[in-house]
C-alpha cells in the first residue's frame, strides 16, 4: 500500500539526504498529479522552482544555466520562475503560454506537475493540465486576495472533479505575514467553495519567493499549524482516485495474430484495451455494446501471460466465450452495472478554440475509443465565471467558456456520467476539417440504462 | 482485502500501453523509430506488451548520421531480428549523395541533417505517424511536448498552437500529408526507464556500461576518438570530430548516458556495470541526462530549433 497512509515520516528531502547515496533507491510507491494555477505574476514559476530546488531535484547544470541568466538578464540574482519558463517565446513575453510538464520524486511519491498558465485566454491549457490531475494548486497573491482567476481556476478543478485542491497564499512575506490576512482570504474563497464540488480544500500560507513552508516550515507563521506544501503533497490520499465498481473496457485494437506459429493461437481473438472502470474476472458475465450480446469472460491476457482478475486502468487482452462482433470502438461491460447509452447527450462543457461553439454545427466527437458524427442542439446555458452563475440561452460559446449543452449523435454512445467515471463519462469534439480539437465535454448522469436486446449468448 | 493498486512504473506502463494500443487503432500507416538507445529499447517491450501474440503492427524506422557507434548498431540489427520486426534504415550519406540534405559548410555533426533524413523516409513510406521515445524530462523544451505531437506538411512543430490533450483521449485525425509524431515515455523520467529496464530485465547495448575507451575533451565534454580512417578512396566521414594536436586523448573508464552518435555523445567516466550501478548513478547525478550531449549546448533554445524545423 501507499505510504500515504501511514503516520508522516521526517521527509528525507526536507533534510536534505536525497540521492545522496550511489545505492539503488528502494521504488517510489505511487505517483501523484498536480497541477498548478494562478494568474500571472502570482509566484506560479517561482513556486515550482522553489518545489524543485528544496527537494534537491535540480542537477548542476540547470542551476548552471540558472545563474549564467541570471548575469545576463537577472542583475546575478537567480530567477527560478527561468526553470520552468521553457520555450523562447514565453522567455521573450515574460509569460507561461502553454502547459508544460515537470518530474520530481521524494522517497515517497513521484510527481508529475502539469504547469498550467494563469493568463485570462489560456484556460483551456488549464483543462488540459487539470484532466489528468489528482490535486490542483490555486495560487493566490496575497496582497490581491481572491480575484476572478481565483474562481475560474477552482471552479475548472471543480468541474473537473480534480479530488484534492489546494489554496497556496502566497507572497506572504508581503503582507507581513499577517494571519488576519490569510483568514480574510480564506474567507473569501469558502464564500464560494460551497457552490463548487471539492471534498477537500487545504489552505496554505507561504512565500515561493523565500521558501516558507513550500518544503521546509516557516518561522514566520507561528499561527498555522498545517503541512508544508511539499509535506501535504507526500501524504494526501489519493488511492481511491480511480473507479472500481462497475467494468469497462473500451476495445482499442483487435488482437488476432496472423499466421501464429503455435496452433493454440489459430483461433485467438483478444480485445486489447485500457480497463477504464471495475475489475474484470475469469468467468465473469460481460455485454459487448453496441450489441448487447452477452457472453463469458474466458481468459485475461497479459504480456506475462494470462491472470484470473484485471482491474483499472491496467492493459489487457480479454478473449469471450463466443464469437461476438466486437471491433474498435466497442465496449465490454460488467451485466450487473450497465452503463448509460443514447444518440441524446447533456453534457458540460468547456469551449476551447477561437471558433465559438455553435447550435446546429458538426463535429466529430471522441469518446473512450469510438468517434462518431455529432451536432449541437442545444446551449442551455454559460457559466459567468465573475459571479458563477448560469447565464441562460446564450447563442453561442465563445473560446474559454464553460457551459452546459445538448448534443445528438449519429450512433450510440455508452457511457457514465462524469461524476462516476472521469474515462467514461468525458469526450472531446473535433472541429470537422481542420480537425483542431474544440471542446472537452463532460456528461452528465445518464437517463437510460442500455438494456440487453438479446437473450443470453451463452445458453 | 485485496489491494487494487498500481506503483509508479505499472502506471507509467499502462499509460504507454494505451498510446501504442491507439496509434494502432487510429493511424493507416504508423512506424516506431528505434534507434538502440535506452529508450527506445522500453518502446520496444511496451509495444510487445500492447501487441503480442500478434506481430507489432508497425515497422521499425531509424536515421543513420553515418557516425553511429557500431555496438548500437549491432544491437538494434540484432534486436529487431529478435522480434520478427521490419527494420527500415535511412542514411544521412544517402540524402547527402542524393542532394536531398547538404551540410552546412563547416559544421561537424550531422544531428541537424537527421531532419530531412526521417522527413523523407516518412514521405517515402508514406507513414502517418512515428512513435517516438522522447520524454519530458528530457529539456526544457520537450516539457511542453503533447503525447500525439501534431505536424504540419513540412514536419514542423508548433509549440504556440498544440492540440489540447485532454484525459486520455488522443485526437488522431489528420489531413493528406499531415503527421503526427507519437510519444508514450512523455512522462516517464530518466529513472523510470532505467527502473523499467531493471524490472523486465531488458537488454542494452554495452556502451551504456563502463568500459575502456579513448576519449579527448572538447566543448567541456569527453568525446569518443573516432575509428580510423581506413578507406583512402572516401573523404574521412570523422573529419572535424578527430582530436586536434591541442586536444590530448586519454584512456578512459567510462560509458554513455545518453546515445547521439559518436560526434555528439559525451562519454562519462564511470566504473558502472550492471543496471543496479547505472541506477544508483541516476540517483546521485548532479548534472542532467543532457549536460552530456554536445548538440544541446549550441543555444539555449537548441532543441526548440530543431523541434520547429521537423526533429523528432
Ligand atoms: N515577495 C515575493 N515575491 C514573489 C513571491 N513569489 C513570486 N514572487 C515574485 O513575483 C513575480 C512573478 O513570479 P512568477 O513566478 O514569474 O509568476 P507566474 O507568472 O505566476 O509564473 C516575480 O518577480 C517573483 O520573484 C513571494 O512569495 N514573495
């Protein structure tokens, strides 16, 4: 099991022993993903480069090219935000414009930060980032408090079911490390939080500037008695992040060996896929969709060779009973927890292209495995992200926005609501054409089951 | 209870899965560039691990600068034998000899002429996409590098206008003579792959292990002396990369982190042997995988150059 569940240890990196010795480090259990937002100038750059040099994952020759831009540009003084600033252009405007994504481990976890931008016309760089994420990071100046960035970005980790979020006061130093300050700012975020949908908030006073309790504690702040950034990030639960309840696996690629050299493989017919919900056993009744054909789990294949119970998100060949017609796009489900299926979605949606969203427009829309034709019938409405409340009938939605919409699709899709099963339940339009993607869409909670169409396969 | 969990390296693999796994779905016409090197050998057991029983759907491309250190070479020949695979190689004397690429007057290393080397053979097989093993944590500008890479007609990459990536769901889609380049290790760290070639006990060529060689130091690295000049009749393809009087040449005890070619590889001197050595090496380094590789040190924006104009 994780270490995160255990009593916190004295962090080796904070005492600064990690690497140290030329032994072979004993694995690092599990992987955390976090993201990181705030608006520009919030300290977002500075607190991934403090991150990275107190936890000693920075090796010589990129502190190296920290100081020879630091006498270059910097008047000697070395800028961290310069380690994660990487492209030229963004060097050139002073700006992050893309995501990009940075690796550290403790002897703990593993890390892998998506390093999302703040900047009001990139939120769908933040989507990107957070998709993935476990926890997100809300950076705040403390001097500035809770601004509109402020919402959008916890509203997107909201919307986005990121489990763990994090509020990162920062700039501390410059409001005298004032607890008055903190409380006020605290205020103004659970103003708002009970609107959104995060389980569970931590808030966090430091100074990315200075180090405060981004890995060690600071002696500026008496008054909290929390974790350091780092200690936080080590130990938060994430075990439970993935579905285990009901199965699902998309069928990516059809395993079918041509001319095997051992007899036993003439006949194999394997649908590769990622399990994307449940787990999956011998012997296990399974529907194929679209179809609805029932049959039985006959052998679960590995490249080690074959098990008698898989679960998400491993990699598997799954080999049934019968001969059904199963190809891309199709999808093997658990019978006692069917999915929802339908040509009629309602989903949420974040806008991502310059080109607005429009009623009535087709796109192709990736879900799981399968693409399909899709067209928009309805906006119901836009979120204002000052206020976060719903704007209704807007006529279109515009690059950044969030809404919620209704769309037609030409086939069905079999599916879960977002809530449950962020695999399941998410989509991407692509624009028809250019082919650009448009849109992340989230679905909401079916309102029809799949039924089976056929009497049980195996009589 | 049973525990349904995954560690970091199970994770990492069965992401990498998924993105060979759609790139077979998705793509007419896709190869896997195997070069030898460490990374690619885990592409390799990732693909057999998505694949087999099947044969791996897709052939094997890799770009010869001519300056190759004959063990890789060797290994990857080998290698692809082994698994059955199509190995299609394609030469930077080739496009030199044909006039397709020309060197740039003065300029040694021929890392800049793999470019129109792998665009060419991507328009002569008419591949659709190339599964690389470059990861993120390689540079500074591959941080920013989408799992499916989009590029346009020219194979070039541009950083400002990606496709967003969202959950796992690659867009695919392409238009006539568009490509994309495919990255399964993005997020796997120079000690993951190490850690995974530890755990599936991969072979690697025997450069990445200490051995004895003569080395000279330039460009504040130690560069490998090249092979003698033998054939008389052909211009020495090492002219330029040979120790100058004022560059004393050392034996060595050392090995490669990193493989370019012989031009462009810094050895390290190192007295590792087993992959058990090499990790704990990994573990206690100083300086990145990439402090040793002479082609990233032209500028600081080396590697986005080279991305932009179509490199892997
Ligand atoms: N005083 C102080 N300045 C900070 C702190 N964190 C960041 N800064 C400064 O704020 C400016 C913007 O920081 P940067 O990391 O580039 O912000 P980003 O745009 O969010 O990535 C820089 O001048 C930093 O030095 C902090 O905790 N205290």
């Amino acid at each position: 099991m994780s270490a995160s569940s255990l009593s916190p240890l004295p962090s080796p990196v904070a005492g600064g022993s990690v690497a140290s010795s030329a032994r072979a480090p004993v694995p690092v259990v599990d992987i955390l993903r976090l993201n990181t937002c705030g608006s520009v100038d919030d300290g977002k750059s500075t607190l991934i480069g403090r991150l990275l040099y107190d936890s000693k994952s920075l090796m010589e020759d990129q502190i190296e090219s920290l100081e020879r831009s630091a006498d270059i540009t910097g008047g000697g003084q070395i800028n961290l935000a310069n380690l994660t600033d990487g492209l030229r252009a963004e060097r050139e405007q002073g700006i992050t414009i893309d995501v990009a994504y940075r690796y550290f481990a403790t002897p703990r976890r593993k890390f892998i930060i998506a390093d999302t931008p703040g900047h009001v016309q990139y939120t769908r760089n933040m989507v990107t980032g957070a998709s993935t994420a476990n926890l997100a990071i809300v950076l705040v100046d403390a001097r500035a408090g809770v601004i509109e960035q402020s919402r959008r970005h916890t509203a997107i980790a909201s919307l986005l079911r990121i489990p763990h979020l994090v509020v990162a006061i920062n700039k501390m130093d410059l409001v005298g490390w004032s607890e008055a300050r903190y409380n006020e700012i605290r205020e103004q975020f659970e103003e708002f939080l009970p609107r959104l949908d995060i389980k569970d908030v931590k808030f966090i006073p430091l100074s990315a500037l200075n180090g405060d309790n981004v890995v060690t504690p600071s002696p500026h702040t008496p008054w909290y008695v929390g974790p350091t950034l780092l200690g936080h990030l080590e130990t938060v639960h994430i075990a439970s992040d993935w579905n285990l309840n009901a199965f699902r696996l998309p069928v990516q690629w059809v395993n079918r060996p041509n001319n095997p050299t051992d007899p036993r493989l003439h006949d194999f017919r394997g649908f590769s896929g990622q399990i994307a919900g449940g787990i999956v056993k011998t012997g296990q009744k399974v529907m194929a969709l679209p179809g609805g054909v029932i049959s039985t789990v006959k052998e679960i294949h590995t490249y080690e060779g074959p098990v008698t119970e898989a679960f998400c998100p491993q990699s598997v060949s799954v080999v049934l009973e019968h001969d059904v017609d199963v190809s891309r796009g199709s999808m093997l489900v658990g019978v006692d927890s069917l999915p929802g299926g339908g040509t009629e979605l309602h989903a949420k949606i974040c806008w991502m292209h310059p080109r607005p969203l429009v009623r009535g427009k087709k796109y192709f829309l990736k879900h799981t495995t399968s693409t399909v034709q899709a067209v928009v019938t309805e906006i119901e409405h836009r979120l204002d992200m000052a206020t976060l409340e719903s704007v209704p009938n807007p006529t279109e939605l515009a690059v950044n926005d969030l809404g919620e919409i209704r769309i037609r699709t030409a086939k069905p899709l079999f599916y879960d609501g977002y809530a449950t099963n962020r695999l399941t339940g998410s989509f991407i339009l692509i624009e028809q054409g250019t082919n650009a993607t448009v849109g992340a869409g989230m679905l909401l909670p079916p309102t029809e089951v799949v039924r089976s169409e056929h009497q049980d396969y195996a009589i | 209870m049973k525990s349904y969990h995954l560690d970091h390296l199970q994770h990492l693999e069965t992401e990498a899965i998924h993105i060979m796994r759609e790139v077979a779905g998705e793509f007419e016409r896709p190869a896997l560039l195997f070069s030898g090197g460490k990374d690619s050998i885990c592409l390799l057991r990732l693909a057999e691990k998505a694949f087999r029983p099947s044969d791996i759907p897709m052939p094997f491309l890799n770009v010869e600068t001519g300056h190759e250190f004959p063990e890789l070479i060797e290994f990857r020949d080998r290698r692809a034998r082994q698994l059955g695979a199509k190995l299609i190689v394609r030469t930077v004397d080739q496009a030199l000899a044909n006039g397709t690429a020309t060197q740039a007057p003065g300029e040694v290393s021929r890392n800049k002429l793999q470019i129109p080397v792998l665009l060419g053979a991507i328009e002569e097989f008419r591949f659709d996409c190339a599964i690389g093993g470059a990861r993120r944590d390689e540079e500074k500008a591959r941080a920013k590098e989408r799992f499916f890479s989009f590029r346009d007609s020219f194979g070039q990459w541009d950083p400002k206008n990606q496709r967003p990536e969202i959950w796992n769901l690659y867009n695919g889609r392409l238009n006539a003579g568009e490509n994309m380049r495919v990255f399964p290790l993005s997020n796997w760290t120079e000690m993951d792959v190490w850690e995974y070639i530890r755990k599936e006990k991969l072979e690697v060529p025997s450069i990445y292990f200490s051995h004895t060689r003569e080395c000279f130091r330039r460009g504040g690295q130690w560069l490998p002396v090249p092979p003698p000049h033998t054939d008389a009749t052909k211009p020495d393809p090492y002219a330029g990369a040979r120790p100058r009087p004022n560059e004393p040449v050392q034996t060595m005890v050392c090995r490669v982190r990193t493989i370019a070619d012989m031009i462009s590889t810094g050895m390290i001197a190192s007295p590792a042997n087993t992959v058990d050595d090499i990790i704990g090496e990994v573990a206690a380094a100083r300086v990145t995988e990439r402090g040793s590789r002479a082609d990233d040190k032209a500028s600081e924006a080396a590697m986005e150059d080279r991305k932009k104009a179509g490199y892997f």
